[in-house]
C-alpha cells in the first residue's frame, strides 16, 4: 500500500488539485516550525558558543578557565530559575504551581555547581572546595 496520495489511491470525488491546495495553505506542525532564541536559531546559538569559547581559549587554554565559566554560568542560571520561580509564585499567589518546577531547576544548578566545586583541575585551583572529610 502508498503512503503517498496519488490520482489512483484516491477515493473518488476528491480531487489531487485540492489536496494540494488544501496542504499549502496547512499550518506546518509545530514541531517543525524552527525555534528562535532571542532571534538567534539553534545552530547559531551553538556557532556563537563555540566561538565564545574559542577566543577565551585563545586568551587562555588552561581547563582552569572552562570550570570558571561552568561555575559562572551555573551560578547565573541559579539566580535566574530562582528570580523567575519567585515571580510566578508572587504572580500568581502560589496558584500556577509551574513555580516549583523553576525552583527545583535552580536547586539543580546548585548541585552541579557544587558538583564542580569538587573538581581538582590543577595546582592551585581556586574554585576547589574539597568535601568535609569524615574523620
């Protein structure tokens, strides 16, 4: 069996005319409608990453510098879910519960922050806070 219309696989009194018409005036589905980040698509956010990380490498090539903007941006993301959890709850008195999901992200942020702080990269590494010992 085709999955394709065609003038044979049609029932009659329906036409391939406007079948075709009906499908170019169709919305696309919105999984295929691409989407935009403050104007930008996915590929360019990933260019314009790479290219971020590119000139700090270039500034620095020591891992040091990649755990600090991991750090950096954990910390900011942390604040933001915070701030946005905090508005909708204030917002709305509490009633659209999408506030806890805001708040348990930022929680996130802070475990994998404090996972980082927990990575020795070098000598002398000053984002290095090394677990309470047991002892």
């Amino acid at each position: 069996m085709t999955t394709t219309p065609n003038n044979n696989s049609l029932p009659d009194g329906i036409s391939m005319a406007n079948l075709e018409s009906l499908m170019s005036k169709a919305k696309p589905n919105p999984s295929e409608e691409p989407v935009e980040f403050s104007g930008m698509t996915e590929a360019q956010v990933i260019q314009l990453a790479e290219e971020m990380m590119g000139v700090a490498d270039e500034k620095c090539p020591h891992p040091i510098l990649a755990k600090v903007v991991m750090m950096l941006i954990c910390q900011r993301m942390t604040m933001w879910h915070t701030q946005s959890g905090a508005h909708i709850a204030d917002d709305s008195k509490c009633q659209d519960e999408s506030f806890v999901h805001w708040l348990r992200d930022a929680g996130k942020f802070q475990a994998v922050y404090g996972i980082l702080e927990s990575i020795h990269v070098c000598e002398g590494d000053f984002t290095f806070n090394p677990p309470p010992s047991n002892e």
